[in-house]
C-alpha cells in the first residue's frame, strides 16, 4: 500500500545503524562515560544486532545465544535495581520540544513502516478471529509457531474491524503504541515528577530497533500498553485490576505479575484488585457466549485459544530458539529458577513500593524468556515499558500502595495535632500523583 512519501522504505538493517546514532547523541552521557544511563543504554542497544541474527538461517543458532547472554544481563541489572541507592537526575541531551519534535517523528515513520509492510501472522490471525466473533462462528487454528493471543485481543480488535476493516490491525497497532508512548509520559509526569523523562522514555521506546521491527504486533503492544496503564493508575486498585485483568486476558504473560500486585496491595487493596481481575474474566466470558452459537464453540473460543504445542516440555525439531532439542534437558531447571525467582520476588520484601512493582514486574516477564521455548528473547516489546521506567526512574520509596499510605498521612497528621516533630516534607511529598 502506498502512502505519503511515496516509496519510502527503511530496511531493518538501516533502521539500526539510524537508531543507534540518535540513541547516542540524545542520551550518551559523554561527560560521564562510566555511569549508569550509559550501561543501560549499551544493554538496551546490545539486543538489536541478535534480531536481525535471528531471521537469517545461516546465523540463527548465533543470534539466539546472543540474545539469551543480553537477556541474562538485563535480568541481572533488574535484580539488583533496588540495591542502587543513587539515582541523580539525568536530563537528555535534547531539550523538551526537541525531544517532542523527535517522538511526533518518529511515530509517524513507524506507523507508515506498519502500513507499508505486511500483516504479521499472528496480528492476520487475531483480526479473522475477531471477524469469526462477530459471526458467531468458531476462530481457525492458531499459526504454527507463533504466541497466540487471548480471547481479549480479537474482542479489542473488534469494533476497529468494523470501521477500518483491513485497516484494523493496523490502527490498533498504531493505537497501542500511541497508549504506550502516554503511558510513559504519565508515568514521568505523575509518579517521577518530571515530563520530560517521560518524554525522555518515549522517545527512546520509538527508536529502539526492536519497536521498528515489530511495529506491527498487536498481540505484543496491547499487553505491554495495559501494564504500563496499570502501573500509571496503581494508586487504584480497581482500575489497576481492571487494565491487567485485560492484558491477561490479551496473552498469557501478565499472567505472572499477579502474585507480585497482589502482594503489594496488602490484604484490603488486593481484595478491591483480585474483585476487578474477576469482573473482567466474566465480562471477558459473558461477551463471549453471547457470540457463541454452542457450548461447544465457547470453549473453542477461550480455551481454545491456548497454544499448547509452544508450552510443552519436548522441543521439537521446527522449534526456532535456544532451546535445540540437545539443550531440552537444562530447560527444566532453568523454569524451576524461574519459578524460584518469582517467588522471591512476591514475598520478599514484605513491604513494598513502586521501585519493586516497576522493577520486580519488568524481572518476571524478562525471566519468562529463559524457558520460553518458541523463539523465548525476541519479545523485547512485553518487557521493554517497564524496562525503561525502571532504567530511568528517580527514587520511589515515597509511592507506597494506598491503604499504607493513607496510614501514615493519618499518622504524620496525628503527630503533628499532638505537638510532635513529625517527617520532614519534601519536594516528593507535594509531587501529585493524579494530576
């Protein structure tokens, strides 16, 4: 499909060397070359040449090892983001219309790049699934190979099919990602205290490789979107419950970030959080019975939507990732660290704020990639939201969930009626997080 400029066409390749040349010059930190801000832009950057890697059958054994070494590292420096302390302020290289100018343009090259290029598979196949919804009919199989979606993506998709009709997945696409791009902006805007990180991270987030080369992923934007949303809106369970409860519902991986929100909740915003999780599966399932001719076709329609065949223990031989059939054997231990991991990380520590939601949240869906066995380190675009709050984060030991800080502002208040030298205020304190 031609569109405004005509002809114009980015290779992947091309995208990169570009990309990585306005990464450095926006966000380098040329006067500090050993800091932070430049560690994790190495890390954030390393991963883009293994992508490419992947798609060629000559280099894809390459290309995924590289990716599992870059994944590690990523885990690693996610683990031990609360034991970093420091955390001054850096600005980019960029004042804050540039940088608004830098992320307009760059939207506007990825979403001609998504219409220029084909439909990926799997986005094909939640807009037929979406159009079988709507006729009451059964969804088809799912694409070999590939994640499928839950029975949210088609429901979300929908109504855009209506409208747009072959334009659908496109326009969610460049929808979603627009939802990302605000999403990050009010997450510097009310939870950091600062646009202009926010802006900061979504420009980033546009010119990384991986967003380009992925543009077009339904399926993988929309649960990213909702997240980052949820994180946004923390200070409501409901409405925090309400955006995950339709990521999970979109792919299988928010799945995992429950226990860990639930633990931070505590015992009364859990309940009003688990409360909402449930009013969207049966929303979720209501939605879809009315659009079932049969019992039968319900179930198709929801469990049916699970690929079993990339979850299984046994690697095939059509299986494309690092986990060959002569590597199947260490994946059982590698899931079990997972597991391990994922435990830890929801009951400890007791007390949590949103340093540890950002930072524990991004973890678990970066560990999801070690035993994935379907191409598990090339869904960069399910972690990388959080992975940028959590690289450009000031300190968030403040943010508290809101039952406990509800407690502590009647506590500071009763100290203060009774005479007694309460906590000193600062500027975080008059920060408002809903503005």
């Amino acid at each position: 499909m031609d569109v405004f400029p005509p002809g114009y066409e980015v290779s992947q390749t091309t995208w990169l060397y570009l990309s990585v040349v306005l990464i450095v010059a926006v966000y380098f930190r040329f006067h500090r070359f050993w800091s932070l801000r430049n560690l994790d832009l190495c890390l954030l950057t390393a991963a883009s040449p293994a992508l490419l890697l992947v798609t060629d059958d000559s280099t894809r054994a390459i290309g995924f090892t590289w990716l599992f070494v870059v994944t590690g590292l990523i885990l690693l420096r996610l683990l031990i983001d609360p034991v970093l302390r420091r955390r001054p302020h850096v600005g980019q290289n960029l004042n804050a219309p540039g940088l608004a100018f830098l992320c307009a343009a760059a939207f506007a090259l990825l979403t001609m790049q998504s219409i220029r290029h084909s439909l990926p598979a799997s986005a094909a196949e939640t807009l037929e699934r979406a159009d079988h919804i709507l006729q009451g009919e059964e969804h088809p199989a799912e694409v070999a190979g590939e994640v499928s979606a839950g029975p949210a993506a088609p429901l979300l998709v929908a109504p855009l099919g209506i409208v747009f009709e072959d334009l659908a997945a496109r326009v969610i696409a460049a929808v979603a990602h627009l939802a990302v791009i605000l999403g990050l902006v009010f997450l510097g805007r009310n939870l950091f205290g600062d646009m202009q990180l926010g802006q900061g991270m979504a420009t980033l987030y546009l010119l990384l490789p991986c967003t380009a080369y992925d543009v077009g992923e339904v399926n993988h934007v929309l649960p990213a979107a909702l997240t980052i949303w949820a994180v946004v809106a923390y200070r409501r369970p409901a409405t925090a419950g309400v955006l995950l409860g339709l990521a999970c519902g979109t792919m299988f991986f928010p799945l995992f970030l429950l226990p860990l929100w639930i633990s931070f909740y505590g015992r009364r915003g859990a309940l009003r959080f688990i409360l909402s999780l449930v009013i969207v599966g049966a929303s979720l399932i209501t939605v879809l019975a009315v659009t079932s001719a049969d019992i039968t076709s319900l179930l198709s329609k929801t469990l049916g939507t699970v690929n079993l065949d990339v979850l299984k223990f046994e690697v095939g031989d059509t299986t494309q990732g690092f986990w060959t059939p002569e590597r199947e054997a260490y994946r059982i231990p590698v899931l079990v660290a997972f597991l391990v991991m994922l435990v830890s990380l929801t009951v400890w520590p007791r007390r949590k704020n949103v340093e540890h939601l950002i930072g524990f949240s991004a973890a678990i869906i970066v560990g999801i990639q070690f035993w994935y066995p379907q191409q598990g380190g090339v869904y960069m675009l399910w972690y990388l939201p959080l992975l940028l709050a959590a690289m450009f984060r000031p300190r968030l030991m403040h943010l508290t969930p809101p039952d406990r800080e509800a407690g502590e502002e009647v506590a500071r208040v009763r100290s203060k009626s009774d005479g007694k030298p309460g906590r000193p205020s600062s500027t975080f304190d008059r920060v408002h997080l809903f503005r």
